[in-house]
C-alpha cells in the first residue's frame, strides 16, 4: 500500500531531519564538548565539532524513533488513524525535543544565524504537523528545516 511506504520512509527521514536529541544527560555533555572545540579550535573548529556533534544526535534520535515505532508496530508501519496517533504521540515529542535540545548547545561562532533559521524552520514544521497530525504523511512540514540543515553542512540530518 502507498501509504504504508510512504510513512516508512517519513519516520526514517523524520528522525533524520534535525540537529539536536534527546535527554538531559546527552544535552550536558555535548555543550561542554562544543564549549572546549569553540575555546581551543576557532571558528572552523568550532563548527566541525557542532556538526559532528549534530550528526550524533540525529543519529541516537532516529535509533530512538525506529526502536520506538518496532516496538509499538512490530508488523509494519502504522496506518490511517494509527500513524495519526503516532504522530502525535511519538513523532511530535520527538521532533520538539530535539529542537529543545539543540536550542541549548552553543552555536559555532558566526553561524548563529544560521542555527537559528534551522531552529525556526524545524518548529515551524513541528507546529504544522501539531496542528494537523495528517500533514506528517506527506513530508512538506519538515522540508525546510531539512534543506537549512543540509546547507548548513549536516549530511546525517536532514536531506
């Protein structure tokens, strides 16, 4: 069914298409890593140290979303009503805790802007998808903060 491929390959570009995780304990640590490589390395530096950072997080994001639909729908992905209410149970908290998370790290220093736009692109498509769960289905919610993310140089996040 077109549907169920379809939502199979939004959950596994959904986990993709951010920059930031999940979990207190990860947050702490990766802005003290960020803070060192911004400190000792410069601007470059500092950038390669938040992209990589990034990666790994949309990396424990995805690992985290999949684990999570497996575990709810072990024969497949969900459908009608049942890809609406993970959606809205499982996507959506996803998708804005990892905007949380990545809202607290440290930009490298002169991208700012840039993280921001990605930020404000990835709420925007959380906020869309929150106000009909539906949207999620067809992938447009979150297209821009996957473009930023890739222009901003992020391969693992985003396409």
């Amino acid at each position: 069914m077109k549907l169920t491929s379809l939502m199979l390959a939004l959950l596994a570009l959904s986990a993709g298409l951010v920059i930031a995780g999940c979990g207190d304990d990860d947050d702490d640590e990766t802005t003290s890593t960020t803070t060192e490589a911004t400190g000792a390395g410069g601007e470059t530096d500092s950038k390669a140290a938040f992209i990589s950072e990034a990666e790994q997080i949309c990396a424990d994001a995805s690992a985290a979303l999949a684990a999570e639909a497996t575990d709810q729908y072990p024969e497949g992905p969900p459908t009608g009503e049942d890809a609406v209410n993970f959606a809205e149970d499982v996507v959506i908290p996803n998708l804005q805790g990892q905007h949380d998370a990545i809202a607290e790290l440290t930009p490298p220093e002169g991208e700012e802007e840039a993280v921001e736009d990605i930020l404000s692109k990835l709420q925007a498509g959380i906020d869309s998808i929150a106000d009909d769960p539906e949207s999620f289905l067809d992938g447009d919610a979150l297209a821009d903060a996957s473009e930023a993310a890739s222009e901003f140089g992020l391969t693992d996040c985003g396409t």
